[in-house]
C-alpha cells in the first residue's frame, strides 16, 4: 500500500540520518530523527468499529485483515475494548488500570472481556491488545472494537465519549436481522457529532434475499437520517462473512458477491486524505531537511579545513556573532508569543462564561415544553431526570466540540506563525554559513505542522448527571411539581457550571501542553542547525593543527559519509 511504502522509505533515510550525525557527533540531528522515527511508529490512525453485539463487528474486522485474527460470538458485555496492533509476532496483552501488563493466549481472552468471567471488570482491565503480523496495521492503522452497545444509557455514554474523540475514522455496524434496535437508534446521539468520519456497514445481506434486503436497508437507513437529522446517508450493504471467507480462499467472486469492495476503497480513501497522511508528509519533509543539514555541515567542514587558519578564525568570529544576533530576535519572538497566549485564554474564559450563562437559559426555558402526566409523580421525575440528563449531555458536547475546535485553530495558527519566523531566522544562519564556507544551500521551507494527536481532545466521562436526589415524594402534587421544576433548574446551574469548569482547566492544560512542546521542538531544531555549524567548524579549526595524515584520514571519511548521504535519496 502506499501509505506504508512510504513509510518504510522515510524509516531508511532517518536511520542512515541517525548513522551519519552519529559518526560525526551531531547528537541533535541523531536525536530529531530517532524521535520522528518514534513519532512514525507510535502515532496511528485509529479505526473504531461501533455497533450492538452480534452484528459483526469482530467479524468486520477480521474481514478487513483476512484472516480470522478475533474469536468471533464472543459477547464482551464488560465495556472493555480489544485494540489491534501490528506486530511481527502474534501477541496477546491484557492491560490492566492500574499499568500492570499480563500476556495471554488468544483463547483467554474471554476470561478478561465477558461478563460472565470478568463481572463488572472486577479484574481492573483497561484494554485488550492484540498484536498481529498484518500488512494492513503495518501501515500504522490501529483497529479497535468495542463491546456491544449495552442497554444502558450510562454504559451507552460512557463508551461513546471515551472512545469517540480518539477515533480517526469510526465503522458503525448494524444489520436488518433483527431491525435497529432502541439501543443503537438511541446511541445515534451520541455519534451525531462525529458523523463525517463514520461510514455505515449494514451487515449480514448474504441471509436475506435481494428484496428483504431492499426493503430492510431502506427502513434502516431512513431511521438513522431521521436521528441524525440529514437527508442522505451512504450505507453500504456488505456481508463481512463472505468477504472474509472470500479473502482467506482468495476467491474474486465471492469477494464481489460479498460487496465489500465499495466499503473498502471508501475507507481507503477516506484514510489518505486524513491527518495521519499530513503527518507522514511532515515527517518526510523534516527528514529531507535534515538531511540537508547533515551534507551541509560536512561540505562546511570540508571547505573550513581547507581553507588558511587565520581566514577560518576570522569567519568563525563572523558566524558567532550573526548568530547572537539572531538568537536575540528568536528571544523576543518567544515573548511575543506568550503575549498571543495570554490572550487566547482570556477569549476562553469569555466564552465558557457565555456559554454557561447561554445554556442554563435554554435547559431552563426548556423545562416549559416538557409534557408529562403530572399525576404520577415517578413519571414526573423520570420526566425532569431524563430532560436534565440528555439536555446537560447535549449542550455541554455540543459546546466542548465547537470551543474545542476554536481553540484549537486560534492556537494553530499563532504557533504556525512563531514557527515560521523561528523557521526563518534559521534559515539566515544556514545562508549565512553556506556563503561564508562556500557552500551550496539550496532551502526548503520546513512542513511546519501541528501534531493532531497533540491536539486538544476532551475528555468527558461523567458529563451526565445523576439525576435529582432526596426527592420528597410524600409531597401533594401540585407542591410535588414546583419542587421538581425548583430542584432541576438548580441542578442545570450545578451541572452547567461542573462541566463547563472541567473543560476551561482541561483547555488550558493543554493549550500549554502543546504549546511547550512545540516551543521545545522548534527549539531543538533550531539548535540543531546551529550547534552543527559551530561545531562543524571548531572541529575543522582543531583538525587544522594536527598532523598532514591525520588531516587527509579526516577528510576522507568526511567524504564517505557525505557519499553515503548522497546515495540514499
Ligand atoms: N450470515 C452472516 N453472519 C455474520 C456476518 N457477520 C457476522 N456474522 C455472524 O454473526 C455473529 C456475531 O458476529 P460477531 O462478529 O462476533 O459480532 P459482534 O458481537 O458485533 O462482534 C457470529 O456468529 C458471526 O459469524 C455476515 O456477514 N453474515
Ligand atoms: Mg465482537
């Protein structure tokens, strides 16, 4: 696969990177490319396969890597997920909360996802991994399945939300036999936000005949426009168990009868355009660079030996001094940008404000629409209950994805802009030494971007309330409503004002998480070019008062790791 090609060919050049700076002892160069080797391994594209048990999610997965990798039937009715890894080896690995690993068979698995063996997690386990030798997780693809929707509301959100905002790309798998249930049409919610990442598989047509089929997709389908509130939603109909029969025969036809193709390059598709491609061709650009360094460093050091002693001290002094220069003005960037900092935070604050303020109104004008029958005072409170948690639910969602995003842009685009500028006076040093030495420097612009796995994500595990406690039930009716209507606009402020709270502090720890990353990385970069240069040379200036032999020894291996550079791209 493309992707993967790639990425196998960025992997040989930063190791030749690694080679090379680390026989000519520019530690940071060596250190940039080990960690963007590690950010290449690390970072996956993450594919979260959603639905109710038994409609074939593991089924779907294993269709996807043809071969039977996950026990199939296996009813995980604990909310704990099995995440695929590429692996050269076949490997099992239960994690634990509590940061314990355990190595297991693939058979065991089910003592630590199933109910029946593992009754509400009493074992601590956070995720299963499973790591396999499979060309399609090769290329980074992470493949998670999750348990079955429960019948729950709580279990419904508490999968939902922790799981939604770590998926790149989500699968939802449903099927016609039985129909959608209330469970899935209800978890729809949950996905509404996430709905242009996730494709829709309509499972198992191979038990129905062409006009059930018809017929059932076309009832599923309009369920789920109208919960979602669109027009038009792409279904595709798939059979997972012929598709995945038909890859482990190698059998064209039944791949075809099993319509899995359509799904399979709308996915591929969907996977190139993304982020995880970005990156990749970030880190490819940051390889080149780097590359370009290293070949400049030693021509400069090639051109300082070879050149008369007092010329070389002379342009050393020049070097130092521009350079102090430059770091000065990189100093007063930095202070600039703390300043656009500050200021995107106040833009915060102002804005959690608005929304609580925004939101209580609304839960609370809401309150007058309910209808119920008010002479039963549990279907009172079960109404008042229910208002408050979807409607906490969907505000606060709501309002943390469109912030979220906000932010995230703002802050983007100011550290994009220091980058540049950072990027720039780097540039200055690296002209300014190629023309002193000599040198041929031809620049390229950093691919500066913003890790989108650093990005601000939120995390929303208790957004819902537990309803309204200590209700006095012995209270006459009519006093019985204007207690519950007293009692839930309270909890609206409370809730609003929890949530909203939750989200300002974890913003803010991540604007400044990611922000000294970036800064540290730039930093490193920078520092790179520089002490290269500077040390490139030093070294040439220490070189020069040695012996003949030991100049020539130097100089010809200096040429046999600029040959090696040269061979490689
Ligand atoms: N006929 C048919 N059965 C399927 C298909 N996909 C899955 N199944 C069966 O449905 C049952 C549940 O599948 P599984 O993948 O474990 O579902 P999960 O609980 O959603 O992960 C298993 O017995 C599968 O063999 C399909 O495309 N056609
Ligand atoms: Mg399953």
């Amino acid at each position: 696969m493309e992707v993967s090609m790639e990425r196998e060919s960025i992997i040989t050049l930063l190791n030749t990177i690694i080679n090379v700076s680390e026989n000519i002892q520019n530690k940071k160069i060596k250190d940039i490319a080990a960690s963007n080797i590690d950010k290449l391994f690390k970072q996956n594209l993450n594919l979260v396969v959603l639905g109710q048990f038994k409609r074939g999610k593991t089924t779907v997965i294993n269709s996807m890597l043809g071969a039977n990798v996950l026990p199939t039937a296996v009813i995980p009715l604990t909310s704990i997920i099995t995440k695929l890894v590429y692996s050269e080896h076949q490997i099992v690995t239960v994690k634990f909360y509590d940061g314990k690993t355990k190595e297991v068979s693939l058979e065991e698995i089910s003592d630590y996802v199933t109910e029946r063996n593992n009754p509400n997690n009493i074992k601590g386990v956070d995720y299963v991994e499973i790591g396999y030798p499979s060309e399609y997780l090769r290329q980074g693809i992470v493949l998670v399945d999750t348990p079955g929707i429960g019948s729950t509301f709580a279990h419904n959100t508490a999968v939902a939300y922790n799981y939604l905002p770590n998926m790149d790309a989500g699968i939802f798998v449903v099927s016609g036999d039985p129909p959608l249930s209330e469970v899935e049409y209800n978890y729809l919610d949950s996905i509404k936000l996430y709905i242009e990442k996730i494709f829709f598989l309509f499972n198992k047509i191979d038990i129905m005949t062409e006009e059930e089929c018809r017929e059932s997709l076309e009832f599923t389908k309009n369920l789920i426009e109208k919960k979602l509130n669109v027009k038009e939603i792409k279904i595709f109909p798939v059979s997972a168990r012929l598709a995945l029969q038909a890859k482990l025969n190698n059998d064209k036809m039944l791949y075809i009868k099993s319509n899995f193709r359509e799904f399979e390059d709308a996915l591929d598709t969907f996977i190139k355009k993304d982020k995880y491609n970005t990156l990749i061709r970030s880190i490819n650009n940051r390889a080149i660079n780097l590359l370009k360094d290293l070949k400049m460093e030693i021509e400069i050091t090639i051109n300082a030996i070879n050149s008369p002693i007092d010329e070389l001290r002379e342009k050393i002094r020049l070097l130092k001094e521009k350079i102090g220069i430059i770091d000065k003005r990189i100093k007063e960037m930095q202070v600039l940008l703390e300043d656009e900092i500050k200021t995107l935070k106040t833009d915060l604050e102002n804005d959690v404000e608005q929304f609580k303020s925004q939101a209580s109104e609304r839960l609370k004008a809401g309150l007058l629409n309910l209808s119920y029958d008010d002479k039963h005072k549990d279907a009172i409170l079960q109404t008042f209950t229910n208002y408050l948690k979807q409607g906490i639910n969907d505000e606060c969602s709501r309002w943390f994805k469109t912030e979220e995003e906000k932010i995230s842009q703002s802050l983007s685009q100011i550290l994009m802009n220091y980058a540049k500028a950072v990027d720039e006076e780097t540039n200055n040093i690296r002209t300014l030494a190629a023309d002193l030495f000599n040198v041929r420097f031809n620049k390229t612009d950093e691919l500066t971007y913003l890790d989108p796995y650093s990005r601000l994500w939120y995390k929303v595990d208790d957004i819902i309330t537990w309803g309204i406690d200590n209700i006095p039930m012995v209270l006459p009716n009519l006093f019985f409503k204007n207690y519950i209507v007293k009692q839930t606009k309270k909890r609206i402020d409370e809730e609003i004002d929890r949530n909203a709270g939750r989200a300002r502090y974890d913003l803010f720890r991540r604007i400044d998480n990611t922000k000294n990353k970036f800064i540290e990385e730039l930093e490193n970069r920078r520092s790179a070019v520089v002490e290269g240069i500077i040390s490139a040379v030093t070294k040439a200036e220490q070189i020069k008062i040695t012996s003949e032999s030991e100049i020539s020894e130097r100089l010809r291996s200096l040429q046999d790791y600029m040959n090696q550079l040269e061979t490689i791209v």
